[in-house]
C-alpha cells in the first residue's frame, strides 16, 4: 500500500479538497493538505478528455493522480536508496 509520511491513501482524501496550483509542461500542479503538510501532485493534460477541472474539488475526483504521484515517489526513493548503499 502507497502511503505519504505514514498517511493512507484513503485518509489523505477523506473529506478533503485538493486546490489548482500551477500549470507546467503539459500538466495540471495540485496541491492537498495533508494534515497541515502541502503534496503537490500532477495531472497530464493527455488524460483529462473533455473534463473540467475546477480551481478547488472533492480530493476524492483525483485519487488515482495522488496514487500515481506517491508510486512515483517511491520508486525514486528506492532508486537513491541503491546509489547511497
């Protein structure tokens, strides 16, 4: 299970609304507040379809952004894990 600093998936989301930040190479720059820590995460705009996508929304609508965006994370971390060992 992908988690942020010990945090579920599910509980990152729970009642919580994500916020647009920024728009960067083709991508859409989210960020949550994770119990008082900001996760910045993206969304491709080659995945977006016809969708509209609000300034601020249910965090729960971007679940698989944040779930892509954490295994992203921690597979880079095993990857500087085994440059450091």
């Amino acid at each position: 299970m992908v988690t942020y600093k010990g945090i579920s998936l599910a509980r990152m989301v729970k009642g919580n609304e994500v916020k647009f930040e920024f728009y960067r190479k083709n991508e859409l720059w989210y960020s949550i507040d994770v119990e008082g820590d900001i996760f910045e995460f993206p969304v491709p705009i080659s995945d977006t379809g016809d969708a509209k996508f609000l300034a601020s929304d249910k965090a729960t609508m971007f679940m698989r952004y944040i779930q892509k965006h954490l295994k992203v994370i921690e597979v880079e971390k095993a990857k500087h894990e085994e440059v450091i060992t």
